[in-house]
C-alpha cells in the first residue's frame, strides 16, 4: 500500500515492498528472459483494477478496526493474504528460498515491509480518518528518496529530485495544516502513519543490501516474507490482545479482503504488471492510491474533508513524482 507500500508497495518489486508499497530490481546488462506471455485481462484494465484494490485497502482497515484489534486486523490480514501467495506457489510449483542466512534477512525484511506498517497504520486508523492514513502512506516515495541519499552511493540526487523531497514535504505541511498549528491533529495517529511509512524504504533499502539478486523467484520470496510476517503477528497479538466476543460479518469480511485481496493478489497482479510494461510504469499506481483512499472515505465512511487535505496530497504527489524522476540519458553519436 505504499505501500504500501505504496503502498505498495512489495520490497522485491524494485526490490521495494509487498504491500503496497513498487518495481522489479533491473539488470545493468541487457536482459535475455523470454517475452512475458499474453494476458488475459489488458494492462491497464489491471492497473485500474490495482489502484483500487490498495486505495480501498485504508477503509477496509478502519472497518476492521470497529470489530477488531490493530493487531487482530494485521493478523487477518497477513494469514488471508499469505494464503493466497501459498496457493500460487503450488501452482507455479515455485520452492521456498533456501539457507537460513536469507530466512534471517527476510524474517527482517517481514517485520519492516509488513508487520510493522500494517500494525501501524491499522493502530493510526483507531483516531485518524482513513483519508489521512491514504495520503500519509503516499510520502513513502519522499522518505525513500531522503534515505537513499544517505544509504545507497549509487543514488546521486539531483536538483530535481531534491526539489522533489522539499515540495513533498510542504505538501505533508499542508494537509497537515501547520499555519493552525495542527490543531484538531490527533499527534499520535499520525506520527504512527508517517512511521509506518517511513518504514517502508527503510526495509526497501535492507532487502536491496541482502536479498537482491537471488536465484530464488519473486513470488517464492514473497511468500516466505509474508508467511513471516504471519509468524510475527501470531506470536504478538495473543499477548497484547483477548479473543474476539464477536464476529460481525461485515468487519470480518473487510479483514479477508484486505488480506485477500489488498495483500496477496494485490502482489501478483502487482508483479505481473511491472513484468509486462516495466517498473517505471508499475510504481505508478503509488499516486492513485491515496485519491482513491480519499475518495472512498469521503464517500462511504462520510469522513469530513478540509479544502488543504486534498490541495497538500496533489502536493505530496507532486513532490513524490520529481523525487522518482531520472535524468534522461543521451544517446551516443556515432
């Protein structure tokens, strides 16, 4: 969902997170893998079809969260989307990664990429609309570029990147709204939003340090982070919450969906995606989640909606796109 991750996000995507949060890691040397096979289902039709599955992805979290604990609903939604993973592994017959040295690395890769900013942002929904929780989730993009410039030597700013970070971080300021001093803020909601956020490209950042470049698939990766981050949740929530008293059918079919949906096919529909039109084209769906985030809180849950909420996210996108942007190179003469 951004993931994110953006987000989403999925950390092996541009070696970035399953969750939303974005691109498949491209090769310096010109590729030799055969041609991606014809879709059923047209690109964009699928594209469409991404962009809402995650922008919806903050409502179904809040409705979660009426019936559920935080770590219940990031539980729920681990399980049902690790599932889905799980049965596509059987499918494509792909084998799970192999050496605990790359288990230890996606065991951390699990707890930054999923558990984390899932917990998080389901704890920010309990007193923050999920329109807020959309458009913070869209700053991935700006913390990852702040922290690529510190941590990746091969990720040289530019004016125009760095100008990117500041328009982005004004457009944080005035959804924000800091000219009021943030009043009517809930400080703490927030700060967890901004934080499950910022966790993203920080775990984006480890898994291009660790697991970039493997023989193992994507998909069998992927399964073996979320199938993680399942073991996390299930160890964390007994001891943080008490079995549910009820389970009322529509919050509970918010969390499989979420997890079903907005978590595993979200991935494969994700990565399919980036393997036919390319990693700049799939990370994309970044800025229409949080249009999509608003829009559906606004519509369905009836969640208020202040002129500088929407005027500081087209801000935060556009910073976020300047910050994504690459110099084009020029072609050789002969």
């Amino acid at each position: 969902m951004s993931y994110e991750v953006t987000s989403a996000i999925v950390s092996f995507m541009s070696t970035a997170t399953p969750t939303s949060r974005r691109s498949l890691p491209t090769s310096p040397t010109t590729s030799t893998a055969p041609p991606a096979p014809r879709r059923a289902l047209d690109w964009r039709v699928r594209f469409a079809l991404l962009s809402l599955v995650w922008g919806f992805s903050f409502l179904l979290i809040k409705v979660g969260t009426h019936a559920f604990a935080p770590f219940q609903v990031t539980f729920g939604r681990l399980l049902f989307g690790t599932a889905v993973l799980a049965v596509a592994m059987a499918v494509k017959r792909a084998k799970p990664p192999r050496g605990l040295r790359t288990w230890g690395h996606l065991a951390v890769a699990a707890f930054l990429l999923n558990a984390l900013p899932f917990s998080l942002f389901a704890y920010a929904e309990l007193t923050i609309p999920s329109t807020l929780a959309g458009i913070c989730n869209a700053t991935s993009p700006l913390w990852g570029m702040a922290l690529s410039l510190v941590a990746l030597s091969e990720d040289r700013p530019t004016r125009r990147r760095v100008a990117g970070l500041g328009i982005g971080f004004i457009g944080v300021l005035t959804v924000l709204g800091a000219w009021q001093g943030f009043s009517g803020l809930d400080v703490t909601g927030t700060a967890m939003a901004l934080l499950a956020s910022l966790s993203y490209p920080i775990g984006w950042i480890y898994v291009r340090r660790t697991l970039a470049g493997r023989g193992e698939s994507h998909l069998s990766l992927t399964g073996a982070q979320l199938f993680l981050a399942t073991l996390q949740l299930a160890v964390v929530t007994p001891l943080f919450t008490t079995w549910p008293v009820a389970f009322p059918v529509v919050p509970v079919l918010a969390v499989v969906a979420l997890g079903a949906l907005g978590t595993g096919l979200a991935v494969l529909i994700q990565y399919g995606i980036v393997a036919e039109v390319g990693p700049t084209t799939g990370q994309m769906v970044t800025y229409f989640i949080p249009v999509i985030a608003t829009a559906a809180g606004v519509t369905l849950l009836g969640e208020a909606l202040t002129w500088n909420t929407p005027v500081g996210a087209l801000i935060v996108l556009a910073g976020a796109a300047l910050t994504q942007s690459r110099p084009r190179s020029t072609a050789r003469q002969p």
